[in-house]
C-alpha cells in the first residue's frame, strides 16, 4: 500500500496547475514563522531557500512540500491536505493575488501509516 503524508483536493489541485501554467516549476513550504504563519505557501522553484532544517513531505501535482523541522515535530503524527479558501493571506505565496490562500486540513495518522512512516526513517 502506497502511503502519504500530504494529499491536495480537486479545488486546490486546480489552482495548483493555473499557478504552474504562469511560473513554471513550484515548491510548497510550510514555515510556522511570520506572515501566515504554518500556512502552507507556493512559491516558484528556487525563490524559497531550502536547507537541512526542511524535510520534504511529499509531492502533490508535481509540487514538491516542504516544512521546516521544527514544524514537523508538531505534525509527524498527522495527514496533512491541502485545501484552498477564498481570502487574502498575509503572505508572497503566489496564489494570493486570486484572492484565495491555501490551507491545511490535518488528521491523526492510522496505526498503519505511523508504522509504515516510522519504519521508512529507521
């Protein structure tokens, strides 16, 4: 079985790809610092400096997800999808200027996925 720890639904897959067809290559990254703060953000490949401290989560439309390890201590025990809603963020993620942002809707991992996700680190 193929397990995730990041997952997007339609809506916010639909804006993930309007973004891609204007700036090309993406990232999504979730800081818990400033501005929206654990908000996730999109940004285009290699405007946002990643390094050690960032752990990839996952892909979704393509898109590499990012977050800052000391926001993944808080979240390594859930599932985590990437919704939009309507509003202005306080953020540089480029969907901002549609006048949406996007948001996360999280869940507790299963019993199956936090063995499968603990064995893979092992």
């Amino acid at each position: 079985m193929d397990m995730e720890r990041v997952a997007i639904t339609k809506q916010a897959a639909a804006v993930v790809n309007q973004l891609k067809e204007k700036h090309g290559d993406l990232i999504f990254h979730q800081s818990g610092g400033c501005c929206d703060g654990s908000a996730p953000m999109i940004f285009e490949k290699g405007d946002m400096y990643l390094d050690e401290s960032d752990v990839l989560l996952g892909q979704v439309e393509g898109v590499n997800f990012y977050m800052n390890q000391d926001q993944f201590a808080y979240w390594k025990h859930t599932h985590l999808t990437i919704d939009i809603t309507e509003g202005r963020g306080a953020s540089f993620s480029l969907e901002i200027p549609l006048g949406l942002r996007f948001i996360i809707k999280s869940r507790l991992l299963t019993q199956e996925e936090e063995n499968h996700f603990n064995k893979k680190q092992t």
